[in-house]
C-alpha cells in the first residue's frame, strides 16, 4: 500500500552499511574546544525540512516567522535534496561534511548509524538541553536516547498507527459499521473471513508483502505492541519477539495468508483507497489522504485481550543537529522555536500529525474540539512504542523482515524455526558497536 509519510522510506540495508565505513571524522566532528564554542556559536543557519506538501509550507512560515525576529541568525530552508531516500541523502552530506546544522524529518531508526559517523551532536551537550526534551515530551523522550545515554534527536512528531476500515464494505458484508467488532485479534481475524466470504472485499487487509526492512512497522509491530503491552523489538540488547505474543502475532497473519484474506502480491498504489482491501494500519496523515475517498471508522490496533488504548506503533519523525554546523547556539536556538506550543499547534492544524507532548489532547483542546477525526490519534500518541536505538539497526529490521515472509508469508519455513533463527541473528547484530 502507498504510504504519504514524511519521508521516503526505499533506504537499502547495503547503502547504510557503505556510509558508515571509514567515516568517523567526518561531518564536522571537531574536539575540546572548538565543539564547546561551537554550542555557544551564534549566525546563519541552514536546515531541511521534508517534501510533503503540508509540512513545507509550515516550514516555511516558521523560517519566516523566525527570520522576521532574527536579523542576524537567518536560517536559509530548502526541501531535503531529490534522491533515492532522504537517509542517504543525509548520510552523503555527513561524509561530505556538508550537512546542514539541522533536518526536521531524522528517522529514529537511522540515528544510529548517522551517530556512528560522527554526524549529530548531543542535545544534552546544551544546558537546558535534557531539560527541554523531558518538558516538552515527558517519558516518551526515553525512547530516543542512544546507548551512551544521550539524546542525538529531538522526539518532534509521530504518527500513531491504528486499524482503518472501510465502513460502506463493512455494511456490505453485513457487520456493524458503526461497532465493529475488532476489539481482538480473534475478532479481527473473524471479521477478516467475512468480508472476504461474504463477496464485500477482495482483501480483507492487504499490508505490504515486500522485503522492504521497514515493513514490519505496518503490519507485525503495531500488533505484538497492542499484544505485549508496548513491548520493543529489542530489550535490554536482547530480541523479545521470540515469545507467545510474538508468535501469535505471526500466526494471525499466517492465517490471513493462507486463508487468501491478504494478497501475497504487492500492490502498486493505495489497496484501501482503491476499494481492494477493506481495512488498513495507518496513522493520522491518512485522514486527509482518504476524505472523500473513502467512508473510512478507525479503531485502535487490537490486542489479544481487549483494552480501552494499547500500544501501537509511533511512526515518528525527529529534529536532529548535525555536527558540520558552525552556529549551534542559533541552531538550538531554532529548534526549540520549532517545537514551541505555538510551531506545534501550528504543525498540528497543517499536517494533523501529533507533535510529541505530554498531554497533547488537553494542550490544543480547541483544535480537537473542531477536528474529532483527530482526537483518537492524540489519545494514541500517549501510547506509542519506537524502534529500539541500538547499533545495526536496519540490519535488524531486514532480518526480522527475512524471516517474516519466509515463514508468515510464503510459508517455507516454520514460525517457531524462522523466529528463533532471526533472534539468534539479531542478538548478534545488537551486541556489535
């Protein structure tokens, strides 16, 4: 299925791997006392936003706004350079130490990697920097901190994922559009069977069944997070998916897959928008993507039990600095403007992605109150797991996605022998620095 995210995704395991060799002393990284005066450094800037539409136009309000206030600390804003991913594009510039001081759209996962190359600078390095995060994000900045304990990347937005359906193939089939059950996994599976019997819908959901490494976000990791209680695929430097919940999750999707309820094939555009599958993970970009589309209810991703706000997936994006940078003290400066309760109410009401505050419902309680369709995306945004920050970890996705379509795809392999292999594998990966 097509996905309007802020940033595109096709970013090859090989091509991160490329960056990350040799590549320590790059992207700026200066000792002792040039990086101190650097975090005091006052002056231009340059930084990058995303390509979708929504959020450039609030960026460039934003540089506007700021701009207007700081004669002498304009920050020149471009749109992340044309490539094949945003991630390697910003891995180039970190080799080539040109990157710019800040990019609102770093993907959690590749902030290891672009660490390893010497590319960002610690927000705690600041001295209301670990103060500012934890004020305006609460406990949820825990996720994003790195293995030596610092934070490399300013939880900004995220994008929580829950369970759209279609309600006109609902009322099609014959079930409840208005309550329908999906409260578990077995109900989902349930009324999974049928859509499909009953002639409504093709597919009952059709997630992706490519071999992409950031697959499993939208459709095992929403799932064992609402199973597990907000479990991450690794703690503790550990692989937890090797357990009942995991297992169970895989073999839901198992049976999709066998049962023809999801197609094997991979679908080139939007299977939900174009009416061949009646339900789809998605976060809250989708609603302005699906008006007029799509009748369209949402409920949270089921559990194995049922529960009033489970754990899903965050699907965020995040502010980095990047160590090439002259003037951070404008840099830093910029990105808690950026992320002020004015910048985010005015991301919110552009975009409707959530930015990534304690108490998100209460704090812009007017928008919501004239945007209800938004509303259950705030309440979710409070329960929200990340991918782990830990060394290699596209590799690790890939290989959990390798096993994932051996086993609960393609069904070549057993689940029970896929996933003990996979965690096997992974626990090697994270213990490598």
């Amino acid at each position: 299925m097509k996905r309007f995210s802020t940033a595109t995704r096709v970013m090859s395991v090989a091509a991160l791997t490329i960056m990350g060799v040799g590549l320590a002393g790059c992207g700026g990284g200066a000792g002792g006392s040039t990086a101190a005066s650097a975090t005091t450094a006052k002056g231009p800037i340059k930084i990058w936003y995303s390509n979708n539409e929504f959020e450039v136009k609030w960026g460039k309000d934003m540089v506007a706004a700021w701009n207007a206030a700081h004669p002498d600390q304009q920050v020149d804003a471009q749109e992340i350079p044309a490539g094949k991913s945003s991630e390697e594009v910003i891995g180039a510039a970190i080799t080539a130490g040109n990157a710019p001081c800040l990019v609102f759209n770093t993907a959690p996962v590749a902030v290891p990697q672009f660490q390893k190359q010497g590319g960002l600078v610690a927000l705690d390095s600041f001295p209301d920097g670990a103060q500012y995060i934890k004020d305006r994000t609460g406990d949820l900045a825990d996720q994003y901190k790195s293995a030596d304990g610092k934070m490399y990347q300013l939880p900004w937005k995220s994008n929580p994922v829950v369970l759209f359906y279609n309600k006109d193939l609902f009322k099609k089939a014959g079930l409840d559009a208005g309550h329908p059950k999906l409260g578990t996994q077995a109900e989902f599976l349930d009324t999974a069977r049928t859509l499909v019997k009953s002639g409504a819908a093709a597919n009952a959901v059709w997630p992706s069944p490519s071999s992409d490494f950031f697959q499993p976000w939208f459709d095992f990791y929403p799932f064992y997070a609402a199973s597990s209680g907000g479990t991450t695929l690794l703690k503790d430097g550990k692989a937890t998916f090797d357990s009942d919940q995991g297992k169970q999750v895989a073999t839901m999707f198992q049976t999709l897959y066998k049962e023809n309820l999801a197609s094997k094939e991979v679908y080139k555009g939007d299977s939900f928008a174009e009416g061949k599958a009646a339900m789809s993970l998605a976060g809250p970009w989708a609603v302005a993507a699906y008006k007029g589309k799509v009748n369209w209810g949402a409920v949270p991703v089921p559990g194995v039990q049922a529960q009033a706000s489970g754990s899903t997936f965050s699907d965020a994006k995040n502010v980095a600095m990047y160590s090439a940078c002259k003037n951070q003290g404008t840099a830093w400066e910029v990105m808690k403007f950026a992320t002020s309760k004015e910048q985010d109410g005015k991301l919110l009401s552009a975009t409707g992605q959530m930015p990534m505050r304690k108490d998100l419902p209460a704090t812009y309680a007017d928008y919501f109150a004239k945007n209800p369709a938004y509303k259950q995306f705030a309440e979710q945004a409070a329960h929200t797991v990340e991918v782990p920050n830990v060394s290699n970890s596209v590799q690790i996705w890939q290989t959990f996605r390798d096993a994932w379509g051996k086993s609960v795809i393609f069904g070549n392999q057993s689940i029970d022998d896929a996933f003990k292999g996979a965690s096997d594998k992974i626990n090697q990966l994270a213990a490598q620095k």
